[in-house]
C-alpha cells in the first residue's frame, strides 16, 4: 500500500508517494513543517521505496538516479527532511542550506553554526528556554544570495529541535526540567535522542523569515568558561564554506556567498563549558551590538 503526502513548500505543496507510513517520523521530526496524508499524490515530487532487505531508498522524482539510502527509520526521516529541503532550494534559487540553529534574540535573527557536537542545539535551547524564538534545530535556508545589497534573511524550516540525552548536569536543572517538560521519545530512536517540541510561541513557523542579525560560532569545551570574541574573517568563511550547501548552485556563486555573509555581518566565536552562561552572553551581546537601533 502506498501513503501520500503533502507538504508545504514556497508558493505551493510538494508531493511525496512513500511505500512505508511517514506520520510518525514526520511528527517528530517535521515539527511546525505544514504536512498532511492525501488519498493520492499522481505526480510526486519524491518517492520513498523501502527493499527486500529492510533498507529505504528517498529518491527525487524529476531526477530518479539521484537517490539518498537509508538503513534505519532515524536515517529515513532524516533524509527525508534533507530531499524536502532541496526542493525548497530549487524553488526558491538563491538561497542555501546552513548547518546551523537560530534563535531570535529581542527581535534580532542569530544564527548559530557549526558541526555536530559544537554546542549549537544545546545553546539555542537555552535561549529558547530564556523565552526567546527558536528559530530551528540544526539547519537554515539563508538568502536572497543574488541581491548585491540588503540584507540575508533567514527562512526558518520549522524543524523540532534534537538533544543528546542524558542532559548535562552542567546546563542546570531549570534547562534540564524545560527540556523534560518538552521532550518526547520513540522505540526506534537511540536512547541516547530525544526531540523537544517546543510550544506555540516557541518555535518559528515554516516560511518565517528574519534579516540575519549576526552570526556566533559556538565551540563547546570542557573548561575555561565563557568567553565571546570576534571572529576572523578567515575562520568565518572557513566555517560558512563548510557548513553551507546548495546542490542547485555552482560552487562559485556559493563562495561568493559565504564572503559577503562573513563580511557584512557581526560575527562572533563564543568559546564555552557552561551552556546557560553562553545563552546570557549572547544575550548581552545583542544588547550591546545593537544599542540605539544599531
């Protein structure tokens, strides 16, 4: 039996024709994404086949030898997400994929990237939990990439926020019971993930979108404090160029990118061993950064 889907997508839905039931997968994941079952999808934009073996296949309808393998139901939905998002790309045209949380600080958009184990979820957490908008968990659409002046937006997915648990003592227990208050867990998740599902006012919707106000590299280690500094314009385009993607874009147009991002925007590297701590120092800095309109 197959199961359709729709999903909303910029100026429109995407289809989505899968052999296996998404409803609870998408739940989790998919968070404030706008998705509904419909009883057929003729024309799908994405097909979900699962083998003999077990093992799923997402593949993109328009470009069927472009598939993305998934062993488990953890690797599933998150493939899933990944082909959406590149829809979303391609119906947009100049915007990437950041690997990267946001949150909005008194109003102000700051995004937060990094590699896995930085810090960035864990962070935006806490500053969701000091009662600012969580933007999303783990990655962001930034553009428009082809104006030559004014500002980046962020456009925010949605996306239910993951976190490693146990949750660390260190992040305090008022974290640690918003968190709890939050979470929710499923037998074919690793013990060790939970997802936070933030409440209405918590979480940005699908489609929001925010000028970027600054960016702040989050680099979690297990001393020394909190310390929040500028960042080189070198280890800022390092890192965009890492964590940025977009398959629909030559690389040049995509570097290109990545230095106006580093170059007209407040870029910080906050170095921390105490995740509530941070989130109050990246509440003073937008405070002070952004003084009298600024």
């Amino acid at each position: 039996m197959a199961h359709h889907y729709a999903f909303a997508a910029p100026q429109g839905v995407f289809g989505v024709r899968s052999a296996v039931d998404l409803s609870e997968l998408m739940r989790f994941y998919a968070g404030r994404w706008p998705w509904q079952p419909v009883a057929a999808m003729p024309q799908p934009d994405m097909a979900v086949e699962q083998g003999g073996d077990g093992r799923f296949v997402v593949r993109l309808c328009a470009m069927p030898d472009l598939s993305l393998p998934a062993a488990s139901l953890v690797e599933l939905a998150s493939a899933v997400i990944d082909v959406l998002t590149r829809l979303c790309l391609e119906r947009l045209g100049a915007f990437a994929d950041l690997h990267a949380g946001s949150v909005a600080v008194d109003g102000r958009l700051i995004v937060l990237p990094g590699p896995s184990m930085a810090g960035k979820s864990t962070l935006a957490l806490q500053l969701m939990a000091r009662g600012h908008l969580l933007g999303g968990d783990d990655r962001l659409l930034v553009g428009p990439l082809d104006r030559p002046e004014g500002a980046i937006e962020g456009l925010m997915l949605g996306l239910n926020a993951r976190v490693r648990l146990p949750i660390n003592p260190r992040a305090g227990a008022a974290f640690a019971r918003f968190v709890e208050d939050r979470s929710q867990h499923a037998p074919w998740l690793p013990p060790s993930i939970g997802f936070v599902f933030p409440r209405a006012a918590e979480l940005a919707e699908f489609g929001w979108r925010r000028p970027i106000g600054a960016i702040v590299m989050p680099l979690r280690a297990d001393g020394g404090g909190v310390r929040l500094e500028s960042a080189s314009f070198s280890d800022i385009m390092k890192l965009l160029l890492e964590q940025l993607h977009a398959p629909h874009l030559a690389a040049g147009r995509l570097v290109e990118a990545a230095r106006r991002l580093a170059h007209e925007l407040p870029c910080f590297v906050l170095r921390f061993d105490d995740s509530a701590a941070a989130a109050q120092a990246v509440e003073r800095l937008v405070r002070s950064e952004f003084r009298d309109g600024r």
